[in-house]
C-alpha cells in the first residue's frame, strides 16, 4: 500500500497532465493523444524554459580526473518493457559515465509508456543520488516502510555544498527530442518529463587555463530547425561565446541531434532534411569546430568523417526494431590530453 502511495506522490504531475489532455477531448478514435505542437512552438517554448533554468543545465567538472566518458543510445521506442532503457542506465551507473545522451524516439506516444519512462527516470536518479552524494535519512530509523520512501532523504553534493531532495538532483540524462516523441502529442509528454529540446551543457576539464567542453543539443524532430532555431543559433546563442569572453577555452564541441544528414554507407544527404538546412549545419558544425557529430532516426548504424568531425549515425537499441542483444550503445573516452575515442557498447536484454 505505502509504494501505491510513492507511485502516485511522484507521477501525479504525469497523471494530472494526461487528465488534462483527454478533458481537452484530444484523444482520437483509438485512444491516443492528438497534437500538432510544430518546431517553431517547440523551439521558443525550450529556449525561454533554458533560460529561467540554466542553473538546471549544470557544468560537470573533469578537471580532477584522467579521462571522463558519456554513453549514447538511441531510439528505444519504449512502450510496456523498460528492459532496454534500465540496462542502459545501469550500464552508466556502473560504467561512472559523466553523463548519459539519447538521441530521440525515446518512447511512443501513449500515456503509459510515458509513466513508464518517468517510473525509470526517477529510479535511476535515486541510484544515481544515492552512488554520488552524501545521503541524509530524516524519517523513522525503525520504519522500514520510511526507508523506501525517497522523499525521506537529503542528497548533499559536498563539494558545493548543496542539499537537494531526490526529485532535485541534477541527473545527467540529456536526451533530443524525435519524430516519435512529438506524434499524438508526445511532446507535452516529453516536455513534462525533460522540459528543453534546445539547450547545451558544459564539461569543465582544465582550470589553468579554464578550458570546456562542450555540448550541444537540437531539435530536429520535425526534419526542420525551422526559422526561430536557425534565428538562435545565428545569434550564437550555442557558440558558447559568453564564456570565451571571460577567458574560457572550448576544447571539444560535441553535437545530437535525432534527424540524420547523411544515408547511411553513403556521402549523399539523407532526404529528409531541406538540402538548405543540410548545408547549414555542417557549415555550423564547422565553424563550431565539432569533433563528433551523433544522429538516429533510420535504425542503421552509419559513420562518415569530414575533415576533423566524426559523423555517427546509431542503431535502434529498440527490442521491436532489434530483437536480438547486439552493439547498440557507444560510448565515448575523453582524455586529459584531448584525446577522444569511442566504442561500441554491448546490451543484452531481451524479452523473456
């Protein structure tokens, strides 16, 4: 009974959002959610959600260590088994990743798979609070009901010493926004759960001098930047220029995105992006000096190199798209020297 009551505690701002989508009559015929929220509205509604919460979009430092490293996965398509998400996660947790990157179609749009990834997001944010940070227990030391109560702990990072409750600790999941995530209005799903589709993150891996890494992420789950994203990242709204002011390096510049470029096994450019946008990135990608470049969407593995950028297309780590356990996940090796290389990462959950 007392976990009923967690469940409903930490999902009821999920299950007040999906009550207030079907009284709004947008439930089609077979049940599932309609919406048209287009780039453009994604865009702004991000970009102003990033600027009242860039403290949410928190540095990470490396600076005190040899090497970092970040796992990407890409679409897990997730509707009634997690399998594939959690060993995912758990694969980062025990692996001490950095952070952990997903680039798209993250779950289907019904309401229940949504629960589902929250359910996940919220478990593994406890390990992750739990392996990390200092643990403060204020509830009964003799009620073991108390104990599985996560609203019962303090999680202190004692290096900067702040105190968060569990629902507050910056857990480094960063995922993009796909063209499944915003179908039969998947995207006020989505938005609930990560909030910003167009955002970055910085890795701090040097103090003398203050150098950075940097990350960043885009919204091309419709095949379009569309006019207000473009607008942004024209302005350097991504070019990290605030911070090379005050005298920071960026090092490394490392980009997601869920639409791909190119075909895979083939230089030519995939169909979906307007050829415009297509020259427009890489152009971008250039000029932000990237070093790799990470897609989804076409659940085939791809790679290409332009000059000094790695290209990397990933496979579906999906069950329904790959049945079979295979090499779906890749993670990257940051070193202190600025060496970057990258593995492919073996999972093996399958559906009983």
């Amino acid at each position: 009974m007392m976990k009923k009551i967690i469940l409903f505690t930490v999902h009821c701002s999920l299950f007040t959002l999906i009550t207030l989508l079907m009284s709004c009559e947008k439930v089609s015929p077979i049940g599932v959610l309609v919406s048209n929220t287009a780039v453009e509205d994604r865009v702004k509604m991000s970009y102003l959600y990033y600027q009242q919460h860039k403290v949410d979009f928190k540095w990470h430092d490396a600076d005190k260590i040899d090497e970092y490293t970040f796992l990407v996965g890409a679409d897990s398509h997730l509707t009634t088994d997690g399998g594939r998400m959690r060993e995912m996660l758990q694969n980062a947790l025990d692996h001490d990743d950095l952070m952990i990157t997903h680039l798209g179609d993250i779950a289907d749009t019904k309401p229940e798979y949504y629960i589902l990834l929250d359910e996940l997001m919220d478990e593994y944010r406890w390990k992750y609070a739990k392996k990390y940070y200092q643990e403060m227990y204020l509830g009964d030391p003799d009620d073991e009901f108390e104990k599985e109560n996560p609203d019962n702990y303090i999680y202190q990072d004692t290096l900067n010493q702040i105190n968060y409750t569990v629902d507050r600790v910056p857990y480094p999941f960063y995922p993009v926004v796909g063209n499944h995530d915003i179908t039969h209005n998947g995207w006020a799903l989505w938005s609930n759960i990560f909030h910003s589709s167009f955002y970055d993150v910085y890795v701090l891996v040097e103090d003398e001098p203050y150098t950075l890494d940097h990350f960043i992420f885009l919204d091309s789950a419709s095949g379009t930047l569309g006019q207000k994203q473009v607008e942004l990242i024209e302005e350097g709204v991504l070019d990290g220029h605030d911070y090379e002011k005050n005298g920071y390096l960026v090092r490394h510049t490392f980009v997601f995105g869920h639409t791909n470029i190119f075909r895979p096994r083939s230089l030519e450019f995939a169909s979906t992006f307007p050829r415009e946008e297509s020259f427009f990135l890489l152009n971008k990608f250039h000029e932000w000096d990237a070093s790799m470049v990470f897609f989804g969407h076409v659940h085939k593995w791809d790679y290409q190199q332009d000059g000094v950028t790695e290209y990397i297309t990933l496979d579906s780590m999906c069950e329904a798209n790959n049945p079979e356990p295979g090499d779906y996940l890749l993670r990257v090796h940051v070193k202190k020297d600025g060496t970057v290389t990258w593995e492919k990462v073996h999972m093996n959950y399958k559906k009983p």
